[in-house]
C-alpha cells in the first residue's frame, strides 16, 4: 500500500496522519484504545517527554549533584528484592504470551507481517489481549528506569552510559508510540524476546547480589551481553525480512525500530568488545 505513491507525497502524508492522531490522541491502525482501559497516567505524550526528561535529569545532572558528598548507599536488600521483582514480572508475562500465543510462536518466522492475525484471527477478542500484553510490556519498561536510579544511589556512575541511556529512553518512547499510534503486530515476537533475556539477566542480578559465594558459580556472566546480541540479530533479520517480503507495515514503525535495534546492536558490540578485551589483557 505505501509503495504505491511517491516517496515525498508518503512521507508527508505519514507525517501529517502521525501528527493529527497525537493531537488527537488517537489509536492507530486499530483499536481498543489503550485510555479506555487503564488510567491515562504515562499514556499521554506530556507524561511520556516529562518522563524521560525527568529521568535524563535525574540520572545525569540532579543525581549525582545530590550523591557527590554522600557515600553510596549499599542497597543491598532493594536491589535483590528489585531484581527478583523483575524476574518474577517478566516471567509472568512471558508466561501470558505463551498461554496465548503458543500456537504461533515456533512459526512466527513465516508470519512476519502479522503473526498474530494470519494464524489466529484478529478477532475482537485477539485485538483485546494484544493490547493488554503491549500495556504491560510498556509498563515494565517504565520500571526498568529504576535500573539507572540505583547506579546513582550507589555512585556507579560509570555505569551510567550513553548505551545505558539510550537504550533506556529509546525503549520506553519506542514502546509508547508502539502501543498508541503506530500498533503493528510485529512487535508481540520483540516483546517474547526481550522478556526471555530479561528473566536470564536479573535473575543474574539476584544471584550475584549473594557475594562472592555464588558469584564464582555465575560463569555464564558474559554470555548475557551475547545472548542480548542474537536478540538485536533476530530482531534485524525479522525488520530486513519485513521490508523485503513488502508487509503492509507502517513505514514509521519499521524506521523507528530498525534504527534503534541496529544502534543497539551497534553499542553493544562495542561494550562487549572492549569490556572483554581489557579483561583478557589483564
């Protein structure tokens, strides 16, 4: 369909179309609307810019001004209830998906453009619960914000980084303008993706958090960051196979993901191969 007109004349319809539906606060392509189901409370674009600035200042500016004099806090007890917390939440969700979704997702290779309607049917029913799953998806990405706040209670700021960063805010507007406005059913396999190296990752969290103890035992710590590289892998090859097989996708959509999964893939190449290279040369 958005192959059939000029480039420019697309593209300035897409603009047009995306603006009128955020001043609108209108769902597209398809409802139910999100607000006519839970509260409105970071569903608006306000609550989402003022989110993420908020969060960017925190982390970045008012944070470490605050910590700069004081010592770190240990934390050691909210961090381990946090990252269980996490666990526990991605796991459930990803449990949800599966319960609902089971029937498509060893064959979603084949159902790229709409995984969910050509096996299932779009039903009422269907619409309901893919929206429902990308509401808590979203908001899971809102909690991990938490993530960066306690890097700064505990003056890890190092850690703090622009992957770190970016990756952050990326997900969560990425997310918001996935599940409001540009709503394309591609994005059900990213968030079973991204869950399943969630629930690996913090339970890494968890159990490292017990000491040296258990962190001797915890040999898989670099296959973490490789495991999130084939994520980002996957994640390209769907977005290649997409534009390639000419799914009706919104071209905002694939843009917005493509870049940022590929910026992803980029960062964390580099956070791998210099993070484990200084640890081979000492």
């Amino acid at each position: 369909m958005y192959s059939r007109i000029p480039f420019q004349l697309q593209l300035q319809c897409e603009v047009m179309e995306l603006i009128g539906n955020i001043y609108r606060n209108n769902t597209f392509p398809y409802g139910p609307r999100v607000e006519d189901h839970y509260p409105s409370l970071f569903l608006k674009f306000h609550h989402v810019f003022i989110t993420m600035m908020l969060y960017i200042l925190l982390v970045k500016v008012f944070g470490p001004m605050i910590m700069r004099k004081r010592k770190p806090f240990s934390l050691k007890i909210i961090m381990m209830a946090y990252n269980l917390s996490q666990v526990l939440l991605n796991f459930y969700l990803l449990h949800k998906a599966i319960l609902y979704w089971h029937s498509w997702i060893p064959k979603f290779w084949n159902h790229v453009c709409n995984p969910i309607s050509e096996t299932m049917g779009f039903t009422e029913e269907n619409k309901m619960t893919y929206m429902q799953m990308m509401y808590y998806f979203y908001l899971t990405k809102l909690v991990d914000l938490l993530d960066t706040v306690f890097f700064v209670l505990r003056k890890k700021q190092s850690q703090v980084t622009f992957l770190h960063i970016f990756h952050h805010t990326s997900m969560v507007f990425n997310m918001w303008v996935s599940l409001i406005y540009l709503r394309e059913e591609v994005i059900s396999i990213f968030g079973i993706m991204n869950g399943t190296v969630h629930v690996i990752m913090y339970m890494y969290y968890f159990l490292a958090a017990f000491g040296p103890g258990i962190q001797k035992y915890l040999w898989w710590k670099k296959y973490l960051t490789k495991l999130q590289l084939v994520q980002f892998v996957i994640m390209i090859a769907i977005s290649v196979k997409v534009k390639l097989i000419d799914c009706d996708c919104n071209p905002w959509f694939w843009t917005m993901w493509s870049f940022s999964v590929t910026v992803y893939f980029i960062l964390f190449v580099h956070f791998y191969v210099t993070s484990y290279r200084k640890v081979k040369k000492v």
